[in-house]
C-alpha cells in the first residue's frame, strides 16, 4: 500500500524550508527541492526534512555560485532571478546587499511558484527583475519585469545638488532652497 507523500511546501527545519517535491530516488522516497536562508537551493530526502534532521544546504557562509546547480529549474532565467533577488534581501555577504536587505528591503514571497505566477515569464534576456514601487518590498504585486532603462524611469530623479552663484560650491545642505 502506497503512503500518500508528505506535503512539505513551505515546511521549515532550521535554515530549509521546503518549496517542492523533486524526484524520487531508487527506494521511491520523495526528494524535496528546499531553499536555505543563505539564499541556496538543496535537495535532500522529504523524511529527513520532516524529522528536521536536514537543517541547512551545508554551502552556507561559502561564496556564492551565480548559478546554483542542484536542479533542472536552474537552468531557467526566472529561476535564476527568483533566486539573485531573494539572496540579495537574505544574505548579507551579496554584492548589492546594502540597496536590498541591507535597507530592509524583504523577500516575501513564499515560492518559486508564487513568484512565477505573479510576475510571468521573462520577456527577454534584457530584462530583470523590477520592484513597481522601489521602495517596496519583493512581494505579489510589486514586481514586473523591465529593462534597464524603464527600471531607470521608474526611480525618482535626484536633484543637483544647488551651488552658491558667487563661489561656485556647493552648498551645504542646510542652506539649499526648499
Ligand atoms: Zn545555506
């Protein structure tokens, strides 16, 4: 009689939390695709997940790979970027971790799935990963995909910083007009 396979999405144990099943290996025990809060992926075996034997990547504090590969969905653009925006906000050894995490930007969304769902495919390669209101956080419904100079568009323009007419420096900030 065939047990009903565990349900682990979204499942936590230590630093792993579950996001999908994977494959089965030669016993025909599930495998679960997890990913760690260093911003890792990792397969390990539903079992070992549920009893919280599996606790993280076991890669942590390592120098990030560009591409993690545990897995097929790897090899996809908006896994890739699922994967690039969600470590900037939790591992603070990313570059760019001080504009994302580093500012409290927070990832929010629970999945790949919920991610996928929401923002669609990559409409091509020049496209990344925008937040709609840059000040928000990455979660449903702040997210699209845009270029690099509608990603620019959408900051707020910086002002010049206003100089003295007679000396031509710039003025100190208490001084500059409202
Ligand atoms: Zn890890």
């Amino acid at each position: 009689m065939a047990r009903t396979p565990l349900n682990l999405e979204g499942f936590r144990s230590g630093k792993l939390v579950g996001l999908k099943r994977y494959d089965q290996n030669s016993l025909k025990q599930w495998r679960w695709l997890c990913l760690c809060d260093c911003g890792n992926t990792h397969v390990v075996l539903g079992a070992r997940l549920k009893d919280k034997h599996a606790q993280s990547c076991g890669q942590c504090g390592l120098k990030q790979e560009r591409h993690p590969r545990t897995h097929g969905l790897s090899r996809t653009p908006e896994w890739n970027a699922y994967m690039y925006a969600k470590t900037r906000c939790t591992n603070p050894n990313t570059i760019g971790w001080k504009h994302y995490g580093g500012r409290g930007i927070k990832f929010l969304f629970t999945s790949f799935e919920q991610f996928l769902a929401d923002i669609g495919p990559k409409p091509s390669p020049k496209h990344t990963v925008d937040r709609i209101n840059n000040h928000g956080h990455y979660e449903p419904g702040n997210v699209r995909w845009a270029t690099k100079s509608e990603q620019l568009m959408n900051r707020r323009p910086v002002k010049p910083i206003p100089r003295d007419p007679k000396t031509k420096r710039f003025l100190k900030k208490e001084l500059w007009p409202a």
